[in-house]
C-alpha cells in the first residue's frame, strides 16, 4: 500500500504535494505545485481502503475510466482536466486548483442565497451537465459539495466525476446499480437497482437549487417528504414537477 504524504516529490521532482484536500470513500484529493511553473494543481488518487481491496486492480481501471469521462468534458463550468500521471503502480488525476469554496460551505457561512443569485448558479451548472449528457455521460451525484465557487467571481464548476456512467442520449432510461448521495438523490438512486436517464442528473441539479435558499428534507429508501417555501409561487410549482417521484412525469 502507498500512501502520498505532504512534501513529497513526484514525477522526478516536477511536483511537490502541498496538502491533503479532501478523503472521501474512494478517493483523496491533493493541491500540488509544479516546481518549474509555481501553478498549482489538484491531484486525485485512489485512497488506502481501495488499495487494501482484492478487486483493486479493477478499481484503478475504473478511475482511469473516470479521467477519460472528464477529459471528454471540456466545459467552462466543469473542473478541467490537466493530465494522467502514474507514480508508485499509482494513477492519479492532475486537474486545475480552484480558488474558492463548495457552495454547501458558501451557504453555510454566508446564509441562504437570494434567488437570483442561486439561479445564476445553477443555469450555469445546467449547462455544464448539458454538456456532460451530449458526450454521453450522466454525473449521478449532483449536490453542492461537489460544485465550487470560484472566488472573486460568480462562477459555479462542476467536480468529482467518480459515480458518473457512460448512457446513450437516444436512450429514455437505463438501468444501474444505485449509488449518490441521500437527500440530493432521485428516488430511483435508492433502489437496488433502477432505471436512469438525463433526469436523474435533473433532480439533483433541483435538489442543490432548493438548498440554497429555504428548505427541508427527509429521504430515504421507501419514504420521501418534501418541504419548502419560497416567495416566488412559480418557483415553488417548478420545484415540485422537478422533486417528482415518477421520471415519466
């Protein structure tokens, strides 16, 4: 098992890894700095409990699939993708660094965003899964951790492309093994197994939206609530076709 560590040198010493940024259930993710450049980057690895796995070898295949997925994805509101590099029998994933924060911490600290702000977000990132669904692909875990704001700007990047699967646009649904992220996912992602299409994406581009201004929500397997208030009524009647239970509808 090989676990990359701050200061340490890679690729015959072109980067030096800063710090760690985040660890998740599959992946960790560093800031590195090109030596000869000063920019800096973000590097994705696979973490120590995929590396320990029996099925670990598959898995970084997996992850190389990932990057090809996001290299296919050149988009001005999707993190770009910079390079593959390979490092102790390890693939990683270079990316741009953005300066900013996830729009769940924005939230939190700034409070609740107004409606045209949170708007102005979300058609952005409506276009970048746009984007995402013509070359074939659907993101499957649409929620604000995994959309930043660059700083200074307002500016929304989509990232973590992890759970996304390749799906056809001339195809209505297809059926996958559920994954996502509970609250933020359609009711479909909570099944065993379920049919899923560009709407899956939708939702949860309308779940993120309803976070950012008022809102209450209960999800599970077999149980789903919905509650919210917005000054806007015609918001409100668009958020409830969007949090239907039924794709078809």
């Amino acid at each position: 098992m090989k676990i990359w560590t701050p200061n340490q040198s890679l690729q015959n010493g072109r980067f030096i890894i800063q710090k760690v940024l985040g660890s998740g259930g599959f992946g960790i993710t560093y800031s590195i700095l090109e030596q000869r450049t000063g920019k800096l980057f973000v590097l994705k690895t696979l973490n120590h409990l995929q590396q320990i796995r029996k099925d670990f070898s598959e898995r970084q295949v997996k992850f190389v699939q990932e990057m090809t997925r996001l290299a296919r994805c050149a988009h001005p509101h999707i993190v770009k993708f910079e390079d593959v590099i390979q490092e102790d029998g390890l693939w990683g994933m270079l990316m741009e660094y953005i300066d900013g924060v996830d729009l769940k911490t924005y939230v939190d600290e700034g409070g609740q965003l107004s409606e045209d702000e949170a708007l102005l977000y979300i058609n952005q990132i409506g276009q970048a899964l746009e984007c995402v669904h013509q070359q074939g692909f659907l993101h499957r875990d649409i929620k604000p951790h995994n959309i930043l704001l660059r700083r200074g700007k307002q500016e929304a990047v989509l990232i973590d492309f992890g759970l996304a699967r390749q799906f056809s646009t001339g195809e209505k649904s297809i059926s996958m093994t559920s994954d996502g992220t509970e609250g933020y996912a359609p009711i479909e992602q909570y099944r065993r197994k379920g049919n899923f299409g560009a709407y899956t994406d939708v939702y949860g581009l309308a779940a993120t939206r309803f976070i950012q201004t008022q809102f209450t929500v209960f999800v599970n397997a077999s149980h789903y609530f919905l509650c919210f208030h917005f000054s806007s009524q015609s918001l409100s009647a668009y958020l409830l076709i969007i949090f239907c239970t039924n794709p078809n509808n």
